[in-house]
C-alpha cells in the first residue's frame, strides 16, 4: 500500500493506492472518491452492542467500510471536519483515539472500543475511545493542526482538544477544582495525564466553535 496525505493543516486529506488484494478499512463516509475497481464492504466493529452503544452513547459511526479488489486502485478520504490528517505506523504497539477521530486502518490494525467512564460520558466529548494496537497504517484526523507532546510527569487537557494518546499514559477525568470552578470557569471537564508517553492534541475546539455559531444560526 501505498500513500500521500494532502492539504495539511487546514484541509487535510489523504490518498491511498491499493494493490490487488489489499484492503482498508475506512470511517463511514470518509471517502470522497476513488477507482472502479474498488468495491465497498460494510462492517461492524467490535460486534452489534458495542457497535449500538457506540452509536448512541459516543456519537461514533455504527458501520465502517472496508475497500479493496481484485484490480486494486486508488482511493481518497477526507475527514468530517477541516484539519490535519495523521499518519501513525503501529509495530505490536496501541494508541487510544477520540471519539470522532479515526479516519482509517489496514487490516492488520485491531480496533476495540473502550469506555472512557461515567465522567467522560458527561464531558461533552463521548463516552467511548477507541484502542488501535497490532501491525499497519494508522490515520486518524484532528480539527485544525495537530500538536505532539511528550510527556514525563503530569499535564492537563481540555477534553475538547485531545486527539489521541499512547496507553503508557494514565488519566483522570475530572473537573478544574471546586464545584464553583467546574461550573463557572466555562472549561468544563478535563483529562489529567501522568506517566511518560506521547498525546496529540487539536489546535481548535469542535464544540466551542458550535457555541459560537449558534447565535448566527437563530433567527
């Protein structure tokens, strides 16, 4: 397999050239356009309930799809919202990703939603991540640019503009300190990172800018 990624940091995209017989597996309705010769498989991750609770309680797509054929071809996918495209290689290695933030994985890639805990559920974020660990290309997406950050000791995170983490990483979800603080400070929830390890982190705030458009939208 084959692959390029376009138009990072504003609109980020990626191109992907499949031999025949190679597969990948894809976000429900990443694709923007792509070879006759592909074909498209629907398929569910991890199974029908998680898939439901996923759905439902985390904002995620019920179906992925999954491209490939016999006379291979290219393929390009572009994520919901504008930003930048990730490439990450796994090596019998994992990475934790946000809701909303996986683009697209070959086969050799495991995907396993996690419950990220009553907190998470009311941070505004989603209640579920998902673990990508095995062999293979990883991409995943973020809105706006993406920021790496290596980590040895502790750091807070708006959960609003984490991306993904590595597993070596522990966290908290809580909120800013006192009830008042929480509630007041217009921050919300917030993940405590402590350990050593890498998290990515997304420039702009998905729900801060609905916020901000809503008053444009009345009327």
């Amino acid at each position: 397999m084959q692959f390029e990624i376009h138009g990072n940091p504003d609109y980020g995209e990626v191109q992907v050239g499949l031999s025949p017989g190679e597969k990948l597996v894809t976000e429900s309705g990443a694709m923007s356009r792509m070879s006759v010769g592909l074909e498209l498989k629907s398929r569910v991750l991890g199974g029908m309930l998680p898939a439901l609770g996923r759905k439902f309680l985390g904002g995620e797509s019920f179906f992925l799809g999954e491209y490939g054929g016999d006379r291979g071809g290219e393929l390009w996918l572009s994520p919901g919202v504008p930003g930048t495209v990730v490439h990450r290689k796994l090596n019998d290695d994992a990475v934790y990703l946000t809701a909303g933030s996986f683009l697209a994985c070959t086969p050799g890639v495991h995907l396993k939603t996690k419950f990220g805990g009553v907190r998470a559920f009311f941070s505004g974020e989603g209640a579920f991540f998902i673990e990508c660990s095995g062999q293979g290309e990883l991409f995943y997406n973020a809105y706006g640019s993406v920021l790496e950050r290596e980590i040895d000791g502790a750091l807070t995170v708006d959960t609003g503009h984490l991306v993904a983490w590595e597993p070596s990483l522990s966290y908290k979800i809580g909120g800013m300190g006192g009830i008042k603080q929480t509630l007041f400070s217009g921050e919300g929830l917030v993940m405590r990172f402590e350990g050593r390890g890498k998290l990515w982190l997304q420039t702009r705030h998905l729900s801060s800018t609905a916020r901000w458009l809503t008053p444009f939208t009345i009327g």
